[in-house]
C-alpha cells in the first residue's frame, strides 16, 4: 500500500453522492452524474466499486477482492488503495469521519445483518420447502432425508438461482421467500444505507418511514442504521395494513388487473405482532420504532410524524403509492430521499409516482437502483 494511503486504512471510505454503479447485461457501469460520465468498469474495478457502494474500509475492499480474484495480498493492497485514491482525487469517493475500527465492526454487523434479512444465512430451507411442496413429504424414506440434508449441492442449479434472486430481491419460483424477513434483496439494502450515511453526514433532520412493510425486514435494516450510526434519536415508522394489500380499485390498477390482496398473494400479508416480533428477533424493538397500522388512506395523512429524512415506499398499487406519497412527501426535508420499490418493474406504480411528480411540478432525478427500484433526493 502506498505510505501515503496507509493512515486511512481504517477510515470509511464511500462512493460520492453523484456516482452511481449500474450493471446492465452482467457489465458493470461506473455512472458520474455531475461530468455526465460513464465508463464501463472490469471485474475488479466493478468490485471495489461495489463495495464501496456502503461506508468500508480499505481492508474490507481488499478481501473482497481477494475473495473473488486469485491476487497476492500486497499486489491487492497496493492496487485498492491506488484505485480508490484515483476516484477521490476525481471526486467520485469520500472519506466520511469514523473512530478507527468503527467502521469495520459496523460493516461486518450491517452485511451480516443483510444477510440474514433477506435469508442467506439458511438459504437451503427453501429449496427443501420448495422440493416438499412439489414432491411431497416421505418422512421416512432414507433417501428423501440424504436429499435433504445435502439439497444445495444436489439441486445446485436451482440453488445459484435462488441466490441470485436474493441479491437481487427477485420472487424465486413465482413468489417472495417464504423464510427472508424482507423480500428487497441486497442491493435495495445497500441502497438505503448509501442514502441513510448521506442524510446522516448532511445532518438532514427527520426520521425514517418505510409504507409497506410485508414482514418487517426492510424497516428493521432501517431502524438498525440509526442505531450502527448513532442516530437512534431518529425514530423508525412503520405503516402497514398488517393484513396485505387491497384489493384493486384505482382504475390503473384494475385495467392492469392488479390484484395483490390476501386471498391471491397471501406472502404479501404479515400481522402486526409478526412484524414486532421481527424487531424483537433482531433486538431492535424500542420506543425509537413506531407502528402505523391501517390502510394508508387513513393512517398516514394524520400520522404523527413530522419531517422525514427518508421515505420508502412498498406499496405495489397505483392506490397505494400515490396515497402515501400524497401524505408523506411534504414532510420530507430538503435534503431526505424517498426510494420507491416496484417504480421500475410494476408500471401502474410508475404511472402513480410520475402523476405525482407532474401534478406537483417537481423535478426529481429518479435513479435506478436495480430492475425493480429508484430513489431520489429532494432538493
Ligand atoms: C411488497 S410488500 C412490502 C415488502 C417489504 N417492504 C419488504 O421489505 O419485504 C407490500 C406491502 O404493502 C402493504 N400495503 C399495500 N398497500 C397498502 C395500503 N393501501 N395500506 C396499507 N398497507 C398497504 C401490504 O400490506 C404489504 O405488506
């Protein structure tokens, strides 16, 4: 490692606000906003990148890379470091003030956090889940307790699959993980830890709010960012049905045959003490988390939040989307983000957030996080 770069071996190192990683086709692309610039990035370019998507250190980069490229460890070090002073000195990555060793333990706790929210931790019970379904049980048969017990490698196809579905909060076999406390995926985590660590730089007021919760996963990794960060005086809202989505009736969505509610979709449903009961099994059930239970239409307009440094929407339905963002956008801060899912992969959701935006007169950047999701900062 260059003698120059070896003091900030531990401080947090991210990517700059205006940068952003897209992959198209399996290329990654290295997107500057502010020079209106893009570049196609190889393999380690594309991981360092990557990593740097969420607050890390160099050495964190370095293992990643060693992990997914045969590189000696002092080569790795030296190229790193040199790459990511390439960026900074362009503009296009921050060092973000940390105590030395913070940033390391907190990555390690918010990616294995992540990790276990979406289900790869135990990722090989859905496919025994998926199998039983489909095959049905024989308790007793020898042979169907060997397949269990060693399905991932027997049904190795399917299970890269199923990993990559929950990289990219993708339904795997026609539906959410009926184990993963979020369906979201990775990237849309990483997501909102970027844009979390920027509310949290800029001192942006307001607290977090997640409409359309499912199983509560998403808002736990919300609620345990202000807490990693330090920032637990902001308080994590949770607005749900807590009974699944209603049925259609917004004439985008019927004409779009959109019918999500409980008796069709019944993973989209989870109750309220199943979803405390999540906080709870991550131990992040306190006062700073709030529940805001009921149909958007009438539990969100007269909620008791006042400003939002963060808004994510869920929501799937033309209804659902323009009804919280009817209610919640102008609580918003100048300077919070709103992430809405589904923008990018349900149209009727798209319609409702570009009605919004028309209606009002706002120009927002909308930026891509994956196929299905976007965000934006409020200016
Ligand atoms: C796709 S799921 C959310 C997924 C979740 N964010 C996650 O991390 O897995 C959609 C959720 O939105 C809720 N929802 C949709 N429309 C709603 C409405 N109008 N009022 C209340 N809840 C609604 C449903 O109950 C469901 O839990």
């Amino acid at each position: 490692m260059p003698a120059h770069l070896a003091g900030r071996a531990e401080r947090a190192l991210v990517l700059g606000e205006q940068v952003d990683l897209q992959w198209s086709g399996g290329d990654a692309v290295l997107v500057d906003r502010a020079s209106d610039a893009a570049f196609r990035l190889d393999g380690v370019a594309a991981a360092i990148v990557d990593g740097l998507s969420v607050p890390t250190t160099l050495g964190a980069l370095c293992e990643r890379v060693r992990r997914e490229f045969d590189v000696g460890e002092d080569e790795c070090a030296t190229s790193v470091a040199t790459f990511v002073e390439g960026l900074r000195e362009q503009g296009r990555a921050d060092v973000l003030e940390a105590p030395a060793g913070v940033t390391k333990v907190r990555r390690r706790y918010l990616d294995l956090l992540a990790r276990a929210l979406v289900n790869l931790i135990y990722p090989e019970h859905e496919l025994r889940v998926d199998h039983l379904e489909r095959e049905g049980a024989r308790p007793t048969a020898i042979a169907q307790r060997r397949l269990m017990r060693d399905i991932r490698y027997a049904h190795a196809e399917q299970f890269t699959e199923l990993i990559e579905a929950k990289r990219d909060g993708l339904p795997w076999r026609g539906r959410p993980s009926p184990d993963a406390h979020t369906m979201i995926g990775l990237r849309r985590l990483e997501n909102l830890e970027r844009c979390a660590v920027r509310v949290f730089a800029d001192e942006v007021p307001g607290d977090f709010l997640e409409a359309g919760v499912c199983r509560g996963g998403a808002s736990v990794f919300l609620r345990a960012l202000q807490v990693a960060y330090d920032e637990e005086a902001r308080v994590t809202w949770v607005a749900d049905s807590f009974a699944g989505l209603p049925e259609p009736s917004h004439p985008v969505d019927v004409a779009a045959g959109l019918d999500f509610s409980e008796p069709r979709q019944p993973w989209l449903a989870a109750s309220l003490p199943a979803v405390r009961e999540t906080f709870a099994t991550y131990d992040l059930l306190s006062d700073g988390v709030r529940f805001l239970p009921g149909w958007f239409a009438e539990s969100l307009p007269d909620a008791a939040v006042e400003r939002l440094a963060l808004l994510r929407i869920d929501a799937d339905l033309h209804s659902s989307t323009s009804e919280a963002l009817t209610a919640l956008y102008d609580r918003v801060s100048p300077g919070g983000y709103v992430v809405v899912d589904d923008y990018n992969s349900v149209e009727a959701c798209r319609v409702a957030v570009d009605g919004f935006l028309a209606a009002r007169g706002i120009r927002a950047e909308i930026r891509p996080i994956d196929r299905n999701a976007v965000f934006w900062r409020k200016t």
